[in-house]
C-alpha cells in the first residue's frame, strides 16, 4: 500500500534559536488586543489553580462546604470525590510541565506550537511570539484547521474525564438548589431575581459553579466533535495525527519564513 503524499514530503524543522522573531511583528491594534486576551486567559488559569487549591485545602481539613449551596450526595462521599479529582488534576498538570519542559529545552519550534503549555509560555514571553504562534495558526487551508482544531481538543480529553465526576455533581447540585427556590428553568430572568437573594458567600459559589459546569459541557461538547471528526481524518492521514500535525506546521512554518526573508530582502 502506497504512503501518503505527506509522508514522503521532505520538510526541514525549525528552532526558535535560528529565527529573528522581530521580523514577525504586527502592528495591527487587533492584534494586541487578541493578545490581551492571552493574558485574560492566563490570569483565568492562575486563579482557577488557587481557587482549587483552596477549595481542597478546605474539603481536608473542614470536611464541609463554606457555603449552604450543598451538594446533591452525602458530603463525606461528595468530599473526597472533590478532593481526588483536584488532586488527579495537579498530578496531570505536573505530567504536563514536564513533557513542556523537554519541549522548550529542544527550541523545536513545530513541537513548541503543538503544546499550549510550550506556545503559551512564548507568547507571555514576548509579543513577537504571539505574531508568529499566531501565524503558523492561521492556516487558509479548511483540513489543516479541522485537523489542528482535532489534534488540540484530544489532547486535553484526560483532564476532562478527571473533571467529569467533580462537575457532574456540581450540575445536579445547582439543579437541586435552583429547583428548591422556584427557579423556572423556561424563564431565564429568574436569575436576575435568584441572585439578589442569596447570601454574598452563596453568590459567589452560585457563579463559580455555574461558570465551571458550563465551561465543562462546551469542552464536553467540542471533545464529542472532535472525536467524531477524528475517525475519517485518521483515514483520510493513514498515520499519526500528531506526526501529521507537526508536519504540516513545520510546512507552514518554512513557508512564513522563506515569505518573510523574501520581503526583507526587499
């Protein structure tokens, strides 16, 4: 059975030691200001690990919730479930860090790019970063985009299966407590009547709760998407997805820097 065509491709990798990241500056205000969000994104991230953080630290030591926003199930079960899913979290980000740091000791820029750990850490680094990351990104070609959009959402599919029981409880604990105030599901300006009502401890954990459950059934959704997708472009790469990704990242990472020399030679 004949490769496919990728697979016989010659394709030079690239490291960021051997690149003037200065040449890939935008100055489109759009720009910075889709780099802003990066920063949002960033500080979301920070937060949310201290908001576990304390949120374990708590369920340990108190064995209790520190607010009356209860969840469905027996506390002492309900706890330790909490508990263990944040923990398998921080084991899996560990996981994560560590794979992120032989990436970036390796300056491979196609590698850097396919970890969000790795291309994260460049574009908090320096703006120029963010303009070329986003570059390689910006993929004109509809495969390549569903295939980046596949090969990313899969790659998070085990932090969401540790999150799943935590969240799950959280959803029918919010629609128990919604349910037991009159809370009319088919009329959504109830909310702006419900939170009023609660105390300012109950508010938060209302929001809190409401943000992360929803947060989780769109990645819940997307990884559903991406998995559908997943099996006709597997057949259609005849190969590793991840290798596949690399390598056409490293082809469109040659591409924008043999443009980019072109015009500066101009």
């Amino acid at each position: 059975m004949p490769q496919p065509k990728w697979k016989t491709e010659q394709v030079p990798s690239h490291k960021f030691e051997f690149i003037n990241i200065a040449d890939f500056h935008n100055k489109s205000p759009w720009a910075r200001l889709r780099y802003t969000w990066v920063w949002v994104m960033f500080l979301k991230a920070i937060l949310v690990f201290c908001g576990d953080i304390w949120t374990c630290t708590i369920l340990i030591i108190s064995g209790d919730w520190t607010s009356d926003i209860k969840p469905t199930i027996d506390i002492s079960i309900a706890r330790w479930i909490f508990t263990a899913c944040i923990l398998l979290s921080f084991v899996l980000l560990a996981t994560d860090f560590r794979k992120a740091n032989k990436v970036i000791k390796s300056q491979d820029i196609s590698y850097a790019v396919s970890n969000k750990i790795v291309s994260g850490f460049y574009c908090l680094q320096k703006f120029n970063y963010f303009c070329f990351i986003e570059k390689i990104h910006n993929s004109s070609k509809l495969h390549d985009k569903l295939s980046f959009f596949v090969f990313f959402q899969l790659k998070g599919w085990k932090h969401l299966v540790v999150q799943a029981p935590r969240q799950v409880i959280n959803i029918m604990t919010l629609t128990a407590f919604m349910k037991a105030l009159g809370f009319d599901f088919t009329n959504l300006n109830d909310v702006a009547q419900l939170l009023p009502s609660l105390k300012t401890a109950d508010k938060f954990t209302f929001c809190v709760m409401v943000f992360t459950s929803l947060m989780f059934i769109i990645s819940g959704v997307a990884t559903l998407i991406a998995i559908v997708l997943w099996i006709p472009l597997v057949a259609k790469v005849q190969g590793n997805l991840k290798e596949y990704v690399c390598h056409k990242m490293d082809k469109r990472i040659d591409a924008i820097i043999k443009k980019t020399t072109k015009e500066r030679v101009k």
